[in-house]
C-alpha cells in the first residue's frame, strides 16, 4: 500500500477529471429535454469544463509550487466534488454551465499537480512504472466515457454521471492526505497572474465568438466584438510574458520550428478527433432513436482501435520520430473525418465505423507521441513549461473544435430549415419539429450539418499534419517517439523534481 498508495490516490483524480472531458457527451439529449437547453447551452456544458481547465492549467501549477502541490491538488479534488455535486442538482442550463466552469476549476489543480507528485514520490524505476500507468489511466477515462455516460443516463439518469464523482472524491482525498507527501518548488517563484488572466480572456473570447457566430452570423455585431475582446487579450498576454521575470510561456520558444509544430499538433488534435463528438450523440439519439446505451457504444470503434493502437505504438514505434507518428497520426485523424462525412437522410450510425476507426487509429499514434515531441523540441529546463503548454493547448483545441463544428453544423442545417428549426433541432429538439416537417427532411438537414462540420474537421487535421511533417525535426535534433524521447533531466523537469527559472 506504500509503495502504489500514492499512485492509486492520484490516478483517481486523473480518472475523474479526463472521464468528465468525454462522459457528458451521451447525456447531453437528456440535458436538453430535462433543462430545456439550447444548442449554444449545450456547448457550453462541454466546453465551460474545458476552457477553464485550458486556461487555468498553468497558472494553477505554478501557484502549487509555492502553495504546496499536495495541498492544491486535494483542494481541486474537494473543490471537483462540490461542482459535481451542483451540476448533479442544476435545475437550469444556466446554473449546469456554471457549475461545470467550477468543476473544469477543480480539474486544474488536480491536472496541474498530477505529475509533480508522482516526480515527488517515485524515483528510477518506479517513476517509469508509475507514468506508464498514469498514462494507461489517462487513456482509459477518455475510452470509458461515453459508455459509463450512456449506461448511467439510461439507467438513474443523467444527473448521476456527476453524482459518481462524489465517493471517488472522498476516496482519492483520504488516500492523498495519507499516502502522497507535501512538496513544493523552488524558493522565490512568483505566479504570473497577469498572464493567467490574458490567456484566459483570449481563450473565452474566442470560443465565445465561435459559439455566437453560430447563432448571430460571422459578421454580426456581438461575434466581431467577441474576436476583438480575443485579439485585445492575446496582444496583453504576449506584452505580460516578455516581462514578468516567471512567465507561463517563454515566448522564446516560439522560435523553435519543431515547438511551434508540436504545438500546433496539439492545438489541432483534440478538437479535429473529437470536436464533432456531441452532435453525432445527439443525432444518434435523437434522429435514429437510439438509447444513451447504445449511443455510447457506437464510439468503440474509435475508442477500442486508440487504445490498441496506443499500447502497440508504446511497444513497437519506439524508432520512429515523432514528426512521423504526430503528422501522420494527424493525417489519419483527418481522413478519418472525411470518411465519416458521407451521411444523408437514410444512413445509420454503420456508415461511420469505417471513419471512427481511422481517427481512432489516429488518435493512438498522436496521444503517447506529442508531449514527447513537445519536450524534446525545447531545451532540458523548459521541459516542465513546454509539457504544461501542451496540455493547455489540448483542452482549448478540444473547446474550440467543440464550437467549430456547431456553428458550421447550423450554418449548414440553415439552408434547408429555418434559423430557429435548425438551432432546435442541432439541440437535440427533434420532437418538437416533427409535426412541421417530415422525419426525411429532419435527418437529411441534419446529416447534412454533420457532412460540412466533418470535412472542416478534416482540412484542419490534414493541414495541422501536414505542418507537423515539415516543422518537426526542422529545429533540435529529432528524437524518437515514446518515452526514450525524454532526457533524465528533462523528466525531473516535467514531474516538478527540477524547475529552473526562465533568464
């Protein structure tokens, strides 16, 4: 119990917070009739607990090496299990997405911590064993999600998909304060608040102004003003950092081909492979009538081939550099949308099989492989900022492609129902419409909204790999793939064993 208590107490945190990223997805038909949700309400359920997790993931670490990292990451975990609690008891969408901006809260000082405590605690061999299975956690949550999603929303109801957080929650509190030591940074660090809440601003202006675009228009007023509010915070972000003697991005790294690459390939990743994820619940469910059961297991095949192919890339593809699996990983991810985006008024969910197992397939090869490429594009004491940096990208990309792909599905559905129809419909509002338009007109409208936000998805994961095949490798020495990509010492970076403050 000494030796994998600590371990068993953080991997239930991990468990959580990346289970809940992907467990609402079935749900989210549920939401809409019991809440009365919109579709930008529906959005917002996801991408509330995503943007807050992606925007304050790296001020939030950086606060628990001062603060303490076990103390941070047993206040994110209370501090989960008090929204979970809410969003479980939400009587509005209103109240719903703001409790999952608190849970996405909590989320980051548990994420933010994770590493830094297992570096704290295992050392040699078992840091290498105790990663691997944090890793095998990590991937599992996103595989188990859509199913436990669908088995307890058909089951006691949608509400229990946050209810479950609750014993786990004073599970991995118990173990954490028994088991994991307290640890810290590095004397004399200071946070980087000023840059926390430029990022944030930028993040949430962006997808906010994706979100309204897809009920406003791309030129009306409230969308270019939200851009602007963006592109205001991202121009401070940028002043912040060159000036704050602890920034939370050294801007110096944007001059790394090979960085800039694999951040690009995070940023794209996430929300091309799974951006699209909700909508096809909600015309699985709502459209073809299936049960949140069976929704959720429809998502195997591209959950099953990631995982496999994960596990067999670990074992296999350790020679390969990473510009390689990362580029044609995303390439993959990419055709895998374009094979999908063939649906019409008479097809079933069978006809994207054959695109979920190619981006699942993808998604294996991009997974283990891009905060490897992340670390070994920039010097060994960044190593704890670039892995950092990847991860924050990941949550926004997966956000933004949440809000990409909504507001191109409407803009499409536009062209064959009218505005207030298409929102009703693409928020899982299908009954309501039947009886002004013929179940063909429905699926047709819909599919066709699918098609259009598929292909986007599938032009931004060719481009982003095709970028990735020519930056990566183009700066530092490429290394390969996988773990033996990673220096000793910049491991002991990323885990919070050395920190070395930006010059």
């Amino acid at each position: 119990m000494r030796t994998w208590g600590p371990l068993t107490a953080i991997c239930l945190g991990t468990f959580m917070l990346l289970l809940d990223v992907t467990i609402v997805v079935v749900a989210l038909p549920d939401m809409a009739r019991s809440l009365h949700a919109s579709l930008s309400d529906l959005q917002w359920v996801v991408d509330g607990y995503a943007l807050a997790l992606a925007a304050l993931l790296l001020g939030v670490g950086a606060a628990a090496d001062i603060l303490g990292r076990r103390r941070v990451h047993v206040a994110g975990v209370v501090l989960f299990a008090v929204a979970s609690l809410l969003c479980g008891l939400s009587d509005g969408p209103g109240t719903l997405v703001a409790a999952r901006a608190v849970q996405g809260v909590g989320a980051a000082a548990m994420f933010a911590t994770t590493l830094p405590l297992l570096g704290s605690v295992y050392q040699g061999r078992q840091r290498s064993t105790a990663l691997g299975v944090w890793g095998a956690v990590s991937g599992g949550a996103a595989a188990v999600g859509p199913v436990l999603g669908g088995v307890l929303t058909a089951g006691p109801g949608w509400r229990w998909i946050f209810f479950v957080n609750l014993p786990v929650s004073v599970v991995a509190v118990w173990l954490t304060l028994k088991l994991v030591p307290e640890s810290r940074g590095p004397r004399g660090m200071r946070v980087d608040w000023a840059g926390t809440v430029a990022f944030a601003g930028f993040a949430g202006g962006v997808t906010y102004a994706v979100v309204r675009a897809g009920e406003d228009g791309w030129g009306a007023t409230p969308t270019l003003a939200s851009f602007a509010v963006a592109v205001l915070a991202l121009v401070c972000f940028g002043l912040v950092e060159r000036r704050v003697p602890h920034p939370l991005l050294d801007l110096s790294l944007l001059r790394e081909r090979a960085f800039v690459g694999v951040m690009a390939g995070a940023l794209a990743f996430s929300g091309v492979a799974f951006g699209a994820m909700p909508y096809l619940s909600i015309w699985m469910q709502t459209l073809l009538g299936m049960s949140p059961v069976r929704g959720g297991l429809t998502l195997l095949p591209l959950t099953g081939a990631a995982v496999v192919v994960s596990v067999l890339a670990g074992k296999l593809l350790h020679g390969v550099p990473a510009r390689l699996t990362i580029g044609g990983g995303l390439l993959l991810i990419g055709t895998g949308c374009f094979c999908q985006a063939v649906l019409g008024a008479g097809s079933d969910w069978t006809t994207l099989v054959p695109g979920l197992v190619l981006v699942g397939v993808g998604t294996g090869l991009v997974s283990p492989s891009i905060a490897g490429a992340a670390l070994a594009a920039v010097p060994a004491e960044r190593a704890g900022m670039a892995g950092g940096a990847v991860n924050t990208v990941r949550q926004l990309g997966y956000a933004l492609g949440v809000a990409v792909s909504g507001t191109v599905l409407t803009s499409r559905m536009r062209g064959t129902l009218p505005d207030g129809a298409a929102h009703t419909l693409a928020g899982g509002g299908a009954g309501a419409l039947r009886g002004a338009f013929s179940e063909h007109a429905l699926r047709g409208a819909f599919a066709s909204g699918l098609d259009a936000a598929l292909v986007t998805a599938g032009l931004v994961g060719t481009a982003a790999g095709a970028l990735v095949l020519v930056l990566v490798g183009a700066g530092r020495a490429e290394r390969p793939a996988g773990t033996a990509a990673v220096t000793e010492s910049a491991a002991r970076t990323l885990t919070g064993e050395e920190t070395t403050s930006p010059g």
